[in-house]
C-alpha cells in the first residue's frame, strides 16, 4: 500500500451481524458502565442529535486521502454513521466499527450497513492483532476515554507501516457558555463535562505519536434556546459523566435561572461553542 496522504481543509466551521467481543460488562468500571449505559440509552436520538459529530466527522473525512485501504477500523462508531460511509468511500475495504455500548452496537448492526462487521470492546484494549489496520478512524470518542494515552497506544500499535490515524476531540473551551451559565443558576455544582487543555493534548500527542499535526478550531452553533441546548446534549448521552455533582434532579427553577444567565439569550436564542481538536498521524515504521 502507498503512503497516505493528508490534505486539510478549511475546519472553521460555524454552523452484518453484530458479534459482541469482550461484552461481559463485569471487566469495565463502573464509570465506563455508566458511560456504556448513557450513550446506549441515547442511539435511537443519536443520529438525529448528533449536528456537531456530522460537522466534525466530515471535516475528518474531507481531509483524508488514503490509497487503497484495505482494513478499516471506525473507533467508537455509536449508530455506525461514519461506519457507512467509510464502507461508501472505501468499497474495497473491510471495515470494523467498534464501540463500548451494547446498545449503539445493536443500533448500527439493524441500520442495514453492507460489509461491515461489529466488535464490542473497550478502546483502551481492543482485541485486534498488531498492524492490522490501514486507518482508524475515531469521532468524538477518545474523551470518553479514562486513559487517551492507552487509546492512542492502541492505535499506534494497530496501524501498519503507512497507516493514518484520524481522530477528533473535544478540549477546554468548550460549552464555556453553558459552564458560565449553570455556575450562576447553581454554584458549586459542576453541570458541564471537563475537557483537556490543548496543551496538554498536544504535548500528549507529540509525546505518543512523534510527527502528528494537532489542528484547533473553535465551532459555534446555533439554538432556539438554552434548553434546547441541554436537550441536545440529552438526546446525544452527552451530559454530565464526571462526579461531584449532587445525585437529585435538578429542578425546574435552576433550570430557568440557567437559561437567565446563559450569555447572549436575553431574545430566547442561544449559542454553543465547542473547541474541536483534529488529530492527524501518519506511521513511519
């Protein structure tokens, strides 16, 4: 196979059966469990939910150029949206979409995707052989992730000579509006994921996979209110994982003074901006 190619885009963006490997959910912590469950109970909203993980997904897709692939690996595929599509842009090739959660496995498997093939299994520890992949390819998956550097190990042990990592994160700086928000309407209560800095992550990844390119951008979307926000975020399985927070619901009230505060909603709109991270790495050897 021939050395990939990477050509990047302008990222400014404003607006068969399934087969469950290592699915004894008794080898995973209770967090990742719960992260499991969350987005599990959230596949059958995913897709329609999902505005961002399309803009950035396609962003990653745009950007890529691989000649002839012939193993694929799609790295948290949820419903399996970029698992088609690389099956779509790749007809050649075979293509594994694997992902935490039973329930976004048993999404993607009855969504009818031709050649695809389905593995259950912890990012962290895939059950795949060494350089066995030409391109993994991940969405919005590694900072779910309680170690990334063993994700990004993983995937620099799976890939052969020449084989592209395409990988896409969140970082600090996002859904700052929200955070603000809810720390005026409920202080001391974390309501809002933490991200890594991009120092951080690039320090990290400079460190993990010599020669990758970190590309930053910072996204801005739209919305018809605050809340419609936090029901995004809901129907995605994307709200708040960390601990801290108190374990009632949060009650109407702190949810209108949230909406009061939100920055920029005093006509009832709203804006969200999300600091996306695209990870390029290419391996030499």
């Amino acid at each position: 196979m021939n050395s990939p190619l990477l050509s990047r885009p302008d990222l400014n963006l404003t607006a068969t059966d399934w087969k469950p490997v290592a699915a004894d959910s008794s080898q995973y912590t209770g967090s990742k469990q719960a992260i499991a469950r969350g987005f599990g109970g959230a596949s059958a909203t995913y897709d329609s939910a999902s505005r961002l993980q399309k803009h950035m997904g396609d962003a990653m897709l745009a950007a890529l150029v691989v000649d002839r692939p012939e193993s694929l690996l799609d790295l948290g595929c949820g419903t399996g949206w970029y698992t088609r599509k690389l099956t779509e842009r790749f007809p050649g090739a075979i293509v594994t979409g694997a992902d935490l959660s039973p329930g976004m496995l048993r999404q993607a498997a009855g969504s009818g995707i031709a050649r695809a093939r389905w593995l259950q299994a912890d990012a962290e520890a895939l059950p795949l052989a060494d350089r066995s992949m030409d391109l993994v390819f991940t969405n919005l998956m590694i900072q779910w992730s309680h170690h990334p550097e063993a994700v990004l190990a993983e995937c620099r042990r799976l890939l052969r000579p020449g084989g592209v990592l395409a990988m896409s994160t969140l970082l600090d700086g996002t859904l700052d509006e929200l955070k603000q928000a809810w720390s005026v309407a409920d202080p001391g209560q974390p309501h809002v994921n933490r991200f890594e800095e991009a120092a951080r992550w690039r320090a990290l990844t400079e460190q993990m996979l010599p020669g990758s390119e970190l590309v930053v951008d910072d996204i801005v979307l739209p919305y018809d209110s605050p809340m419609a926000l936090n029901r995004e975020l809901k129907h995605l399985g994307a709200v708040f994982k960390g601990e801290g927070r108190r374990q009632t619901v949060t009650s109407p009230g702190r949810f209108r003074a949230m909406c009061r505060a939100y920055p920029g909603s005093e006509a009832g709109e709203a804006t969200a901006t999300y600091r996306a991270g695209y990870l390029y790495w290419i391996n030499p050897s």
